[in-house]
C-alpha cells in the first residue's frame, strides 16, 4: 500500500493501520531486493550468455580530440565479464538483511556501470573500435542546460506554493521574443545586441511568469489550468510573431553567443578543453542551479519563501508576507525560464521556429519531480535526461548492429524517455512536493 | 488538496440557484468569449489588419456553409476523445497529459487491425466495431501503463505519460518507416505510411465535407453522455471522484486506491484510441503520425475549458473545431496567420478560468460559487 498524500492537517483516524504498515514495509523491502534480483539477473545473463557470444576483437574508450588521443583499451569480454560479476554481487547483497548502506550503495555503482557497459556492448557490435567518452560527457551536460534551467524555474515556483506547467510556455515565449528583437535590432557584426536580446529573452520570460503570478495569487484560478493558458498562448504568440515579424525582416541567421574557455579550469589535463569549454549560458546554468541551491537553502529569504510553500498561514503568522514573496519567486523563476529560451534561439542555434522547445519544458518538471524538489537532485534529473540523449545519439552514429537487424535509430532517439521512465518507475521513491502547493492564498484579516 | 474555505452545503444550493437564475454559468464563458476576441482583434489591428474582416472571413470559414459547419464539427471530433481522457483521469485526481501518445497508440492498433487481410471480406456490421476495439484496447494499453506504475510504484504519472508520449511517437514512427524488416508500412506509397484500411472496416459519411463528418460524431457524444452517466450515477464514478478529492479518505472508507488509479487511466487511455481509432476509420483511411499531432496537447485545453465535466467538453471541443477550420480563410483572404487563433483559444480559457477578471470587466455580480475549480491538484499526492 503506497501512501496517498500529505498527511491531513486534522488525523481524524490513525494515519498508519497496522495492516498498512505491514503492507508498507513489504513494499519497501520489495522494492530493493526486486531491483538487486534484477541486477543479479542480468549480471548472469551478462557472464553466461553475452560474453562468451561478443567478438573478441580489442575496443577503446579515448578520453582526448582525434590527434594523439589518451586511450583505455580492453577486451569486450574481460570488461563484461568484470560487470556481470558486479551486479551479481549486487544482487547477492541486496537480498541480504541489516545490510541496506552497503546494498544502497552498490545499486548506485551497478547504476553507473551501466554507462561503461552499455557502451562496452555497442562497441563490440559495431564496426568502430573506439569512442570519446569525454565527448560523451560534453554533450550530456551541454543538451542537459535547457532541462536544468526549466526545473530550477519549476523549483521557485513550486517552493512558494504556486504550481507551473507553464515552463515551456516560458521558455517557448522568451525563445520566440528574443529573436525577434535579434532580428529587428539585429547588427549581424557585434554581440552587443546579442546580449541586449538575450536580456529581453529573459525579461519576456520574468513577463510571461508575472502573468502566471497575478492568474494564480491576484485571481486565484487554478493553476494548472493557468499554466496550460501559459503554453496555449506562448505558443500562438511566438507563431504569430514568427509569420508576421520575423520572416518579414528577411534576417535569416545571426551569431551565437561566443564559447568561452573557463580560465584555469580549461587547462585540466585530458578532459579540462573539452568539458570547460562551451557557451557563456551553458556556463551560467551551473551558476543558477548553485544560486538556486545557495538562495533557497541557506538565506532568510529562502527560507520564507519556502515556508510559504508549505504553510503559508504558518508563515503570516511569524510576519511573512506570503503573496509579495510568491511573487517575487515566481518571476525570479520567470528570469530562469528566459535564459533557458535565449539557449534555444541564440546559443543552441540562431534561429526560431515554431515549438522549437519541443516540450522540453515539461521534461524539465519531470526532472524536477525526479529530483524530489531538490536543486541537486534536479540537476541530476536533467543530467540524466542529458545523457541519455546524448547516448542515444552516440550509439545511432556507432550503428549497432545484432547480426543482420541493425537497431533502428528511431530505438536510439526513444532511448531519453526509456531511460527516464525505468529510473522513475523503479529507482525512485516517494517524493513529497511543498505541502501548500496548489492552494491559493488568502490573508486573514 | 481541499481548502479549508469550503461553502456550506447550504450556501452552496442558493448560490447554485442564484446563479442559475441569473444564466451566469452561460453569460461569463460569452462574456469571456467576446473578450478575448477583442484583446485578438487588437492584436490583428496591431499588424495593420482589419480585425472585422479577419473575424468575418473567420466566422465564414467556420460556419459559411452546411459543408463548412459540418466540416467545424467533424474537426473538433477528435478533440472530444482526447479531452475526455484527460478529464476523466483528472476526475480520479491525476494529470494525463498522455493523450498524445494513447491517441498514436490506438491509432496504429485501429490502422493494424483494419488492414488484416481477412477484413477486406468482413461485413461492416464485425469489421468497423474490431477497428474501433482496437483502438480502445490501443489507447488503454497506453494509458494503462502509467496507471499500473502510479499505483504500484508511486511513479508520478506526469513524468511517465510525457515520457509515453515520445516513446509512442518514436515507435510509431518506426513501425511505419521501417523497411528492412517491414512492419506496418505500405510498400506503394511514397510517403511513410500504412495501408489504407479495409473499405468494409470505415465509419459511415454523413457529409462530404473537410474533413468529412462521419457517424463518430455520435460515437463522441455518445462516449461524453456514457462517462458524464458512469461519473454521476454509478459506483464506480462515486468512487472515482471520492478518490480524486481525498485519497485518504476513500481509503478509509473501503475503496480500493489502487485499483481506481489503475481503472481511471487505462479508461481515460481508451477514450483517446477511440478517438484516434475514429479518426483512423473515419477520416485518413491510413494511419500517419502528423494527423494527431496538436490534438492531445489541445485536449488538455478543451477539458479544462469545460472544466472536467464530460457534458461541457463537447461545445469545447466545437469551438475549439470552429476556430480551427475557419482559420485558413482568415489567412487566405484577411492575409492573417492562423496562430491568431491559438492566442484567442489560450484567451477563451484565460477569462473562463480568471471568471474574476471577466465578472469586473462586464459588472456581473456574484461569483463566489467556483472556489472548488481553484484549488489545482499538485504532485502532492505521489
């Protein structure tokens, strides 16, 4: 029996029966040893079956840019084999009682062994011998930004207690908007008016969030529904505004904004280029998640804000004033989403068209949930959505192939969302969202 | 999570008879209605157009003829399946956001079944409701799944209906571009595809219209009268809708959380393959991937805008047809792009839903009597 909930403020019955209890605990040891079973199973079939099967031809994971690479070579099979006995191990661990740490912690590393393996596996299938890891690892965090940015929109929202599945309506407005100020200020030669777009991007964003505010906190209507009305109506304004201002000023392609090299950081040895080179908006989402986690967590500001997540008649109590802070989280939360659209129209690409978030808003608030409302954890969300789309797109380019089958990339492109919906449904708790969240708010007098 | 600012039941009953009285619950949607073409008019203005003779060849392009009205209404039946799986599991207290991916789904399931070689010489009366199954059982499959995993894993059916939906498209799309090993796709067409199903498996044309309005109008109204009858008067509505505003309580009182979760999605599922399967056999013949692109996304729209009530869904989902047929004239001849529509649909349900800013606008008195739609069901509850 899962619980349904928050906890009612008023327990008018016994909030946990014995028979639930019961039920509960099943559950939670279920839920660990079903996950170590499955490893154990697959680290078996990984030793019995693949193993032996894989060609045995040497493979390597380079770690540098073509010429004069730092390579790790290995055998399919010793790496296989080494895996499978990992998981198996796992398994063993996680069926044995009182041992829940060192359980916990070797499903973490199986999790991560997953990478090496899955990519171990693609190699010995495909005709290439080598692969960058660290180009891998670039490419994660780089389609990752957008996602990191739009649930840090959706934690400031959500922690002062107004729900927003408006993000992609956001990030779609900011994109469109900050566009079309590039292309009608547009001075292909300087990044000045890049910049000055870029702040415009941010405030339509910061605007299209205060709309949300006032629908939620001044008129009270259901928030879901105002987010909805959000994305309806980014989506017809920046469509609207690319038929009739955009193409009409003829601007087809500007710049984007210039990749920066991170001092110091950039010389690290083997992976430091790689991974610390990239746009100044790539970089700025490290800064917002670290802000966001700095702000919400360890200030007073923060702190109020997130009471008036969870109880915001609490919170007037001690002299808070509930609905300027939701405001100004809410559009704070706004500013994000708009450095998240200017990604997609001026760092990404310089381009609009239309729906060109494709609906990376509402993964950013799947990644959100994953991450249990955390900045960390969401964070963690949006680098696995990352990844996983940047595996995906590694392995179509490899072209793996089972004998005469070869995978369809439409497999490769489903890979994100397969990946996330396994991590969800079987890795992941309960989650517990701000207890006042949803609810509009109304001073006592 | 409900408020502690309920009315009374008494306060309630006179406030219900007040507005009633007063024909508010259909004056504040056209009051709405009325705002948000003009907020649109201006925008149209704003380019230089004249908003009149953009909402004129509008209104003519939606109603000017008996073709084009039905073509408005065959337009908007889609959206009434999709609506209603997004209303019905928003009854049971969860957000689907799956529509897209159920209606791809059971649109397939319904392209598969109908191009099985024996129902080329199956009589309509078996093929057409075996094509219609299909997509039901399509869509619930779909709609299911994130159903089974909220219940038993407490997987938040937000995240895995979005995820559902792109896996659905990419399956989809696989399916019917594969060629090596050739699964759906019709070998003679040059675009990506299926066959066109069996000419016994379509739905029967009323009008010739475009898009050509077939008996899955009835089927529509007939599934919004079923679900609106199911969520009023049975026990499995009771219980649907107890569990929808406190699953504690309805766990207190006997009902099984659980299987109302796994019930209601797989259901709200189905309705959009039914959807789909209608528009499969009614209208494309073949399926295609782009022929459902939108209608999920705006079935989440369509049912807030009739506020989950299955019965209001269906003039929801017309207006939501009207606007979308009428808008190619407004292009053609008021040289207008269709997306004023889309800001005018967002501005319907903007001032239906923000009632307070319609009632200041137009001085309509009342209006405490909706405090139940504001509070929006969170994540809370995973």
């Amino acid at each position: 029996m899962t619980d349904y909930g928050t906890p009612m403020p008023t327990r008018l019955a016994p909030e946990i029966t014995e028979d639930e209890l019961g039920g509960r605990l099943r559950l939670r040891l279920g839920r660990r040893a079903v996950v170590g079973a499955l490893f154990a199973l697959t680290g078996i079939v990984l030793i019995v079956a693949v193993a032996p099967n894989i060609s045995n031809t040497t493979e390597s994971f380079a770690f540098e840019a073509p010429p004069d690479p730092l390579t790790f070579s290995f055998r399919p099979v010793t790496m296989i084999v080494v895996i499978g006995a990992i998981y198996v191990l796992t398994g063993i661990v996680s069926v044995v009682p009182r041992l829940d740490k060192v359980a916990f912690w070797c499903q973490i590393v199986s999790a991560l062994l997953t990478i090496p393996l899955i990519l171990t596996v693609s190699l010995a299938l495909s005709t290439q011998s080598s692969t960058n890891v660290t180009n891998l690892l670039d490419e994660s965090l780089l389609l990752s930004t957008p996602i990191a940015l739009g649930a840090m929109t959706g934690l400031w929202c959500e922690h002062s207690g107004v729900i927003n599945i408006g993000i992609e309506g956001m990030m779609l407005g900011s994109a469109g908007v900050g566009y079309m100020c590039y292309a009608l200020l547009g001075d292909a030669e300087t990044t000045f008016w890049l910049w000055v777009a870029i702040g415009i991007a941010m405030c339509t964003g910061a605007l299209l969030a205060a709309l949300h505010a006032v629908l939620c906190i001044r008129y009270q209507i259901n928030q879901i529904v105002a987010g909805v009305v959000i994305n309806l109506f980014a989506l017809g304004l920046t469509g609207f505004l690319r038929s009739e201002v955009i193409v009409p000023t003829g601007f087809s392609k500007g710049r984007t904004t210039q990749a920066i090299a991170l001092p110091l950081l950039s010389h690290i040895p083997v992976v430091g280029e790689t991974l610390f080179t990239g746009g100044p908006l790539h970089f700025a989402m490290y800064a917002v998640v670290f802000l966001t986690w700095l702000v919400m967590f360890r200030t007073r500001w923060g702190l109020r804000v997130r009471s008036c997540g969870e109880n915001p008649h609490a919170a007037e109590t001690l002299g808070i004033r509930v609905i300027p802070i939701r405001y100004e989280a809410v559009i704070l939360g706004g500013f994000i989403a708009g450095l998240a659209g200017a990604w997609f129209s001026m760092e990404a690409q310089s381009g609009f068209e239309d729906n060109m978030t494709n609906s990376a808003g509402f993964i950013a608030l799947a990644a959100m949930i994953f991450g249990k409302w955390t900045p960390w954890g969401a964070f963690g969300g949006a680098l696995l959505f990352g990844f996983s789309r940047a595996l995906g797109s590694r392995l179509q380019f490899l072209g793996v192939e089972f004998g005469d089958f070869a995978i369809p990339s439409e497999f490769f492109q489903s890979l994100p969302f397969l990946i996330t919906l396994v991590v969800v449904a079987g890795a992941l708790g309960r989650a517990v969202a701000p207890a006042a969240e949803g609810q509009p708010y109304t001073p006592s007098k | 999570m409900a408020d502690a600012a309920h009315p009374s039941p008494r306060t309630d009953i006179i406030g219900w008879i007040r507005s009633w009285w007063s024909l508010q619950p259909v004056l504040v949607p056209f009051y709405a209605l009325v705002l948000a073409f003009v907020v649109g008019g201006v925008l149209i203005a704003m380019i230089g157009v004249n908003p009149f003779e953009a909402y004129w060849a509008l209104l003519r392009g939606a109603f000017g003829s008996w073709d084009r009205l039905a073509g408005s209404i065959a337009r908007s039946v889609p959206f009434v399946g999709s609506a209603l799986a997004l209303a019905f599991a928003f009854r049971a207290g969860l957000f689907n956001i799956g529509a897209e991916g159920q209606l791809l789904v059971g649109g397939i399931a319904a392209a598969w079944v109908g191009t099985w070689s024996f129902m080329y010489d199956t009589p309509g009366i078996v093929a057409v409701p075996l094509v219609l199954l299909a997509g039901f059982v399509g869509g619930a499959l779909w709609g299911g799944v994130p159903g089974v995993l909220r219940a038993k894993t407490g997987a938040h059916e937000v995240i895995t209906t979005i995820m559902l939906n792109s896996i659905a498209l990419f399956m989809t799309r696989w399916l019917i571009n594969s060629k090596d090993p050739l699964v759906l796709r019709d070998p003679g067409a040059s675009v990506p595809r299926t066959k066109a199903i069996s000419p016994t498996a379509r739905l029967g044309q009323l009008v010739d219209s475009d898009p050509p309005l077939t008996t899955a109008v009835f089927i529509m109204i007939a599934l919004c009268i079923i679900v609106w009858y199911v969520l009023r008067r049975t026990t499995f509505g009771f219980e649907t809708i107890t569990v929808g505003t406190n699953p504690h309580a309805a766990h207190y009182a006997g009902i099984s959380v659980e299987r109302i979760i796994i019930l209601a999605m797989t259901l709200a599922g189905s309705f959009a393959g039914l959807a789909a399967a209608c528009e499969v056999a009614g209208n494309s013949y073949f399926f295609q991937p782009g022929t459902f692109a939108f209608i999920g996304f705006d079935g989440i729209a369509i049912a807030l805008l009739a506020r989950a009530n299955p019965l209001a869904i269906l003039p929801a989902a017309f207006l939501w047809g009207a606007l979308l047929k009428g808008a190619p004239l407004m292009q053609q001849e008021a040289d207008v792009s269709i997306d004023v529509v889309r800001i005018i649909q967002a501005l319907v349900l903007l001032f239906v839903a923000a009632d307070a800013i319609v009632r200041f606008i137009f001085r309509i008195k009342g209006g405490d009597e909706h405090h139940i739609a504001t509070t929006a069901t969170g994540w809370s509850s995973t």
